[in-house]
C-alpha cells in the first residue's frame, strides 16, 4: 500500500487491515513512538479543514514524524503555479503528501505525478478515504460489527464526499442502508448503481427519517458552499435537523455520527446526549490517521 485515494480502490481485506492496525495505533496514542523518526510529511491543503488537518499532524507527530505545513493563501500558487509543479517540488521534499483539494481527481493527479505517497485528504465532492476508515472504525468499535446494521445517512447526499465514500465501505460490508435527503440532494444514481453491481446493496430512500430499530444514524451537513443559491441551502438546512424532538422514538442503543463540522443540522442539546458519539468518531482519527501514514509510507 503506497497511495491512498478512493476507498474504491481497498478491498475488504485492505480495510480490515486498516481498521486492525488502527486498534494497535490506539493503545500506543500518548506513548513516544519512532515508527516513522526521519519522516517528513507535507500537508497540504488547498481547502479550510480542522479535524482532518490537526489529527494528521497529531498522527504523524505521534508516530516520531515532521510536519511541512503548506499554506495555499502564501504560497506560488498565489502567482499562478499549478498544481502539477506544486505537486512535483512537494515530492522532493517530502516522504509523502497528504492532500485536501477542491478539484475532483486532484488526489488521482498528484498520485500520478508524486514518486512519494500521497494520502487524499478530500478531493472536492468527490472522495475522503481516511473519513470512511474513521466511520467503519467507529462503528465497529461500537457495535462490534458493520455487517447485517440498520444505518441511515441523512443529509447532502449528492455534495458530501464522506457519505459517497461510506456508502461504498458499508456496502462492502453488507450494512442494510437507509439514504435520507431532500430529492435535490439524493445521492447520484450512479454511485448507487456501482454498489448494488460490485456487493449486490439496495440501499432504501426515504424523505424522512425512521429511527426506531436503527443502530446508527450518520448526519452530514448541507453543504451551503457547493450550492449556487444559499437561500436554498438555508432551507434545506433547516428542515433536515436532528433534534430532541426526532429522537425521542430511536432506541437508547442509536450511535449517531457525523464527519463534523456540524452547524445547524444538530443543535448544541443533543451534543450531551449520550447516544451523540460524533465527538468521539473525531478522536478515532488520530489512531485511524496514524495506521495510514504507517502502511502508506513504510508498506
């Protein structure tokens, strides 16, 4: 394992061996680590990002790795470098890259280009592997599986690249999937089409959520920046809410999720709730993180 970009490209045995080594990485989170010592790892990230920055840095830190931190707003690429000669400066200097971009196939590019690994961070509403690791790490750390689960997605399923890459996981793993979003924002048929051809998933869709009987309820925010008219996504926004109200008939056993960073789709009471394990789901990125950059950079 070199590159990763898609979770299109890992079989399940590749992702169980991510989500193994993951469990190893979590015990050893706050012991010193030397796993990569003398590793350089650039971070570059051409979108804003807070948790996917940060627990890649804390990854990489945490197994004896440096940071070179690239900052696209102070950067050539200011005076109109592309990204191709970015790219191809990044791979001389670093052991590997990882990389959040608005254009999608930005990650797919740069892979072609880099002799060293590069790790996607996010490429537009395209794909985010590392996410998807996170969301089946945390599942199955909760539930002890991801085969035979009632999961519902709720949200922007046609712009959140987590939701694309997480339906394509749990449908490798057989979860019994539910898509909830406005007709606008419902997932594209082909990404359907895709998972019901490779794992034989017939993912439900529904205008609204069902709740009772569901083991996890995964929410994505509608995604206001990748909409041309806001006032459409302010909307939207304010009728897809979870709410005290909307889980009062949901099992005491639902986990609820969401990649972060949340807005108004979950309001701040629900957040001491103690089936709201989003927060935990975002710790899990630093041992997921660091199980990536060790197979990516010494596999």
């Amino acid at each position: 394992m070199r590159d990763l970009i898609s979770i299109r490209d890992l079989e399940k045995k590749d992702v169980d061996s991510f989500l193994s080594e993951a469990a190893k990485m979590e015990k050893l989170v706050g012991k010193p680590q030397k796993t990569l010592a003398g590793k350089l790892i650039a971070s570059m990230f051409f979108e804003p990002s807070t948790r996917t920055n940060m627990s890649f840095q804390a990854a990489a830190k945490r197994l004896g790795a440096k940071i070179l931190t690239f900052h696209s707003s102070t950067s050539s690429a200011v005076k109109g470098e592309n990204l191709a000669d970015t790219i191809r400066m990044m791979d001389g200097y670093a052991d590997a890259i990882v990389l959040r971009h608005p254009m999608e196939g930005a990650a797919r590019f740069a892979a072609d280009l880099a002799a060293c690994p590069v790790i996607n961070a996010g490429d537009g509403g395209n794909q985010h592997p590392t996410q998807t690791l996170i969301d089946l790490y945390t599942i199955k750390k909760l539930k002890g599986k991801i085969g035979g689960l009632d999961i519902t997605l709720l949200g922007d399923l046609k712009h959140a690249r987590s939701m694309r890459s997480l339906l394509y996981g749990l449908a490798m793993y057989g979860a019994e999937v539910t898509l909830v979003s406005p007709p606008a924002l419902r997932m594209d048929e082909d990404i359907l089409k895709e998972v019901k051809a490779k794992f034989g998933a017939k993912p439900a869709q529904a205008a609204e959520a069902k709740l009772k009987g569901c083991d996890v309820l995964y929410v994505c925010r509608i995604q206001k920046e990748r909409f041309s008219d806001s006032y459409e996504a302010e909307r939207m926004q304010r009728e897809f809410r979870v709410d005290m109200e909307m889980l009062k008939d949901a099992d005491s056993k639902l986990a609820i999720l969401h990649p972060l960073p949340k807005v108004d789709e979950i309001p701040p009471e629900v957040d001491a709730d103690p089936r709201a394990k989003y927060f935990e789901q975002a710790k899990n990125g630093v041992p997921v993180r660091m199980a990536v950059l060790k197979k990516c950079i010494l596999s």
